[in-house]
C-alpha cells in the first residue's frame, strides 16, 4: 500500500462501510491516520462541526408529531442516509426535482444531500405521489430525519 491515500480511496472506504453497515473504522499509514465513525440516529452524541453543521433552532423545522405520525400509518416515508444539507435542485438556477403532488418512480431523484463536499442523490424507493416535502431548500438534515411522505400506488 502507498503512504498516500487520495480523495477516491477515501470514499471507497466510506462507500464499504455503508455496503457493510459498519459503524468504525480507523486506518494508519506511515503517519497517515484516518478515523471514520458513524453515529447511530439514538445517539445523543453530537459530531464534530466539520460534519454536522449546527442548525438555527427554527419553528418548524422539522415535521410535528402528528404529521409524522399520519406519514408512519399511510404514506411510505424516504429519511435521510446521512448528516448534510438538503438541496431540491441539481443547482441554485434550476428547477426543483419534485413538487409536492408530483408522481414519481422508483429510483427518481428526489434531493440532493451535501455531505463532506459530496453531492448524494437520493432517489424513491417506491412508485408513488408525492405528499409532502418536510425540509426547506438548504436546511440541514440528520441521519434519519424524515425527508418526503409518498402516496404509494399500486
């Protein structure tokens, strides 16, 4: 193994620990050293600011009780893979992926989630409509925040 590690090694690394649902990993390489944790959506513990940005505490921002609650009993909800920022647009000038009332398919795009200088794409898991978007353009999202309610079809 070389004593470097670029950029595409290092998210390979992070691309196995998803496939492998690992939550540590640590490597070091003649002074090289890199430590990769994954913190479990129950864990009160914070990560550090480089990773997690800090929101502004904001009245609504995230969905109330109630309205998760009618999303667990009928609707199929998408929750976020990761800590990043919530993007509806590929970029500021174009369109949004979806609106609210929108069909979409299986394996559409939905948002794009900033993570580390990584834009993730995150797509449907079902063919459906799309009932409600429950984070603003730009806002901050944690692993396991609730993203998109769809009306699943048949």
């Amino acid at each position: 193994m070389s004593s470097k590690i670029d950029y595409k090694e290092i998210i390979k690394i992070i691309d196995l620990l998803e496939e492998r649902k690992l939550s540590h990993f640590e490597l070091e390489v003649e002074g090289f050293k890199i430590k990769i944790t994954k913190i479990p959506p129950s864990s009160p513990q914070d990560s550090p600011p480089a990773i997690q940005p800090t929101p502004e505490p904001e009245e609504n921002a995230l969905p109330s009780e109630s309205n998760l609650q009618e999303a667990k009993n009928d609707l199929h909800t998408i929750t976020s893979p990761m800590v990043g920022t919530f993007y509806r647009a590929p970029d500021p000038s174009s369109s949004p992926f979806v609106e609210e009332g929108d069909k979409v398919k299986r394996s559409q795009t939905l948002c794009i989630i900033e993570a580390m200088k990584l834009m993730n794409e995150i797509e449907s898991d079902v063919n459906g409509i799309l009932k409600e978007i429950y984070v603003e353009n730009g806002k901050p999202v944690e692993y396991g925040q609730v993203l998109f309610a769809i009306q699943p079809l048949p």
